[in-house]
C-alpha cells in the first residue's frame, strides 16, 4: 500500500514523502557513520553561484556506512514501482547545507539525456534526511506537477518547500523541476543522503566501474553489486564474453 501511494503521487505530482522510512537508531548510526564525510562538507563562494554547500560524491569509494541503507526494500520497491524493474544505482552522495548557502538553481535530474520531453521515467531521485528539513534551513524546493511540462520552468516559478523529519525519504521523478533551498539559519546543518537511480540501460552519472575499488565491489553482497551495474541487462547489455562483469572483476583481482 505505501509502494502504491507513492508511486501514484510521484506519477501525479512529481514527488512523495515517507515520513518514517527509518528509525530513529537507524538515523543516529547513519549521522555516527558519515561522521567523517560530513565533517569534511564545506561551502564555496564564487560569482555564478554565490555560498553552496559542497556535495561529497562517490560515497562508496569512501565509507562502508551506507551499503544497507541502498539495499532498503521499501526504496527500492518504491523506485521499481516508477522505473520497472531493470534500474540501477546512478550515484550517492552526502550533503549538508549550511548557514548561508544559497539555494540551488532550477534544475531537472534528467537533464542529461538529450531525449525529448514527455518521455517515460528516466530516473528516481531520493534523499534521506538525517535532520530534519525545514524552509529556513533549506528543505528541498518542488514545482509540483513539473514533470509533466515539456517547457523550461520560470526561474521564479512558485515552489513548495518539501519539509519532512528526520528519518524521512523524499523521492522524485528526474524530470521534475526542483532546487535545494537556501539555508537563512544561523547554526543549523542539513544532512542528508542522496541515491539517484536510473534506468539500467542508461549511462550512470557517476561511474561506478571506475569510481569504487575493485576489491571494495567485491566486498559487497551481491545485491548491492548488481544495484551498482554488475549485471546483465536488458538481453545482454553490459556483458564482459557474454558474462556478467562480476566475474571479470574477480578473475583479474585473482590474477593481480
């Protein structure tokens, strides 16, 4: 039933929230975990942008401390509810917005893949909070329905400030129109986790072959290889001689 009432307000409106997606230990042992790549999260200033929070990417080259958290069925059932079940891991990340940086500019997830719009569902974009997002400190920034449009948002489109507690998952289709909101607070921070996933036959925004070690891949449960693109999909793609690339991986590390 929850599957169900989020993927239909996802098809409907763009977006769903599950407001109790993970329990409070769940949380403390993920902001304990990621304490070190959250410490190391900073802002930059430039002319174009203004103060942003930096994004730590390529989360699993760098801690172990999330591996369950991709592997949760309730996302997952509810990312194969919008997608189908042949997706993928496109990329995870650590953000925390601090005191003073800006929101983001209006963008969609999709963006990358010149097809054109309306299209299927490309991809399922998720955040995790491990704090609680409010307006002031820059809960995500919706246009509802956006998904739908085949033209550019207005820049000053009217948003809604998704503001969820913590332990909630905020997942949206990639092509809906959104921004990171602006953090007005004095000494607040907003961590969050971010797993974008694709559909599996397209190209991940971040190269998950490349990006985490070997030996690291192989370290992982099987379920959690495959999230990442070791498999074969739709009728072969993929393939290493017709194989998954899995076994590429393990002959070579043998062999080294």
């Amino acid at each position: 039933m929850e599957t169900e009432r989020a993927a239909r307000r996802i098809e409907e409106v763009g977006f769903a929230v599950v407001e109790d997606f993970l329990s409070p230990n769940a949380v403390e042992e993920l902001r304990e975990g990621l304490a070190p790549v959250f410490d190391d999260i900073g802002s930059r200033q430039d002319k174009e942008h203004g103060q942003q929070t930096v994004h730590t990417h390529n989360l699993l080259a760098k801690t172990r401390a999330v591996d369950e958290l991709l592997m949760n069925d309730r996302m997952l059932d509810i990312v194969e509810a919008v997608l189908g079940p042949d997706y993928q891991i496109s990329g995870v990340a650590a953000m925390r917005p601090g005191p003073g940086d800006e929101r983001q500019r209006m963008h969609q997830d999709d963006g990358h893949y010149p097809i054109p719009r309306r299209h299927p569902p490309f991809i399922v974009n998720t955040l995790i909070s491990l704090d609680p997002f409010t307006k002031a400190n820059g809960a995500t920034e919706v246009v509802p329905g956006s998904h739908l449009w085949t033209k550019r948002v207005d820049p000053d489109a009217e948003t809604v400030s998704v503001e969820m507690p913590a332990g909630a998952l905020l997942a949206w289709e990639g092509a809906l129109w959104h921004r990171g909101g602006g953090n007005s607070t004095q000494n607040e921070y907003r961590r969050s986790i971010n797993v974008n996933f694709n559909l599996a036959w397209l190209k991940q925004r971040e190269n998950q072959f490349i990006g985490v070690p070997h030996d690291v891949v192989l370290g992982m449960p099987q379920k959690l290889q495959a999230l990442i693109g070791y498999k074969l999909t739709n009728f072969g793609l993929g393939t290493v001689d017709y194989r998954n690339p899995i076994e590429t991986v393990k002959r070579r590390m043998a062999e080294a």
